[in-house]
C-alpha cells in the first residue's frame, strides 16, 4: 500500500448506522435534483472523489465554524459521506437516479396533457 492509497474496508464514520447516511444521501441528492444543480454537483462530486480524504479532513479543521451556520449532526453525517468514496458514488446515482426519475415523470405529464 503506498503512501497515498486509502484503504477501502476502513470505515470513516461509526457514530452513524448504513441506513441513516443512506437517507442522508438521498434527502441530499433529492435536494440538489429539485433546485436544479444536478450537472455542477455531480462535477464537483467526481473532481473531489480522489480527494476525499483532504476534504474530510478541511470539513474537520472547518467545523466549528461551519456549526455555527449549519446543522452540526447534518455536517458530521456530510463529513462521513465525503470521506468514503464508495458514499460519494453512492450519492453520485442517487442524484442521477432521481434527475432520471424526474425527467420521466415530466415527459409522462407533458404527453398526456396534449
């Protein structure tokens, strides 16, 4: 293992359970699909991906000031999704997923509307 590889089976995060940052990161990837942000934030996901562990770490350095504007218990969960890979795919799909599912359902009411 060299200097920079991160090892896959470490897991960032204990104080959160799977299912509680799998609802985080869908509450989060339906957010950004409904105020239309899916293409910069998907960029910005996949630039950040070999990245993560330097962005879970400034989120760390950055956190008592980011608490005062944010919700803490939301920040720390968004902490544990950035520094996994595997959850930052995750969110990836499911932002993908969902603009998928919007665009479905907006050509299926736009056909029975003519």
């Amino acid at each position: 293992m060299g200097m920079w590889t991160v090892p896959d089976d470490v897991e960032v995060s204990n104080k959160f359970s799977s299912e509680e940052l799998d609802e985080f990161i869908n509450t989060l990837a339906k957010l950004v699909v409904d105020k239309h942000m899916s293409a910069p934030a998907v960029m910005t996901l996949e630039m950040i991906k070999p990245l993560s562990l330097l962005g879970q770490s400034a989120l760390m350095i950055f956190g008592p000031l980011i608490d005062m504007i944010f919700d803490p218990v939301k920040m720390e969960k968004f902490q544990a999704v950035i520094g996994d890979r595997k959850r930052i795919e995750q969110l990836m799909t499911a932002i993908e997923d969902f603009e998928l599912n919007k665009k479905e359902t907006k050509e299926g009411v736009s056909s029975e509307q003519e």
